[in-house]
C-alpha cells in the first residue's frame, strides 16, 4: 500500500486505505490536517533565514496558544525535524537557544551557585 499523508506530530505515514473514515491520526491521536507525501519538497535557503521565520512563527504559536492549544507542539514538532537534518547547527527558536544556554550552564557547572 503506497503511504500518501504524515502526520505532522508523529511523522507516522499512511496510505489511504488506513485513514479511511477516521478523524485523527491513528498513531497519535492528532486531529490536524496530515501533510500530503506528494508535496514534499525540497528548498534552498540559509539558516539564518529559516532561524528567522522559526521564531516569527515560534511567536505567533505563543500568542496563539490559548485559542489553538496545539500550535506549540505543532510547531516544536516541524522545527525538531528540521533540526535533525541539521544536528550541528544551532537551534532554530529562542526557545532553542535559551535551552541551549541553560544545558551548557548545568554541563560548566554554573547553574547551580
């Protein structure tokens, strides 16, 4: 069976027979819209330029957060796969940065004077 949608959350992909008359993904649970697998694509562009979109959008998802719950998650969720790709570069959100920050202090043994 060809997988033709991800899940946003779980990454778990599924072929159309296996979301037939469901409203969530069946491995996780999530109820938003799962990415088609034809329209990956992909794009050229500079870390610092997606740095920049990640916390425009890491923002917006906390300004959001009340009305939208899952929008956090679903975007820590898209920012965590972009990252792996990219394991050596730094992180993408601010929120990435801070933790980024906070290990090193616990790794220096500064955090706790």
């Amino acid at each position: 069976m060809e997988k033709i949608v991800r899940c946003v959350i779980c990454e778990s992909e599924f072929s159309e027979q296996e979301i037939q008359n469901i409203d969530c993904c069946p491995s996780c649970g999530h109820k938003g819209v799962p990415c088609t697998i034809i329209d990956d694509v992909e794009i050229k562009i500079n870390w610092h330029e997606l740095h920049i979109l990640c916390c425009w959008a890491e923002r917006w998802a906390m300004q959001i957060e009340k009305e939208a719950p899952s929008s956090v998650v679903t975007l820590d969720c898209i920012v965590q796969r972009i990252q792996k790709q990219h394991h050596n570069k730094h992180p993408l959100t601010l929120r990435g940065e801070m933790e980024q920050i906070d290990q090193k202090g616990e790794s220096d043994g500064r955090k706790n004077r």
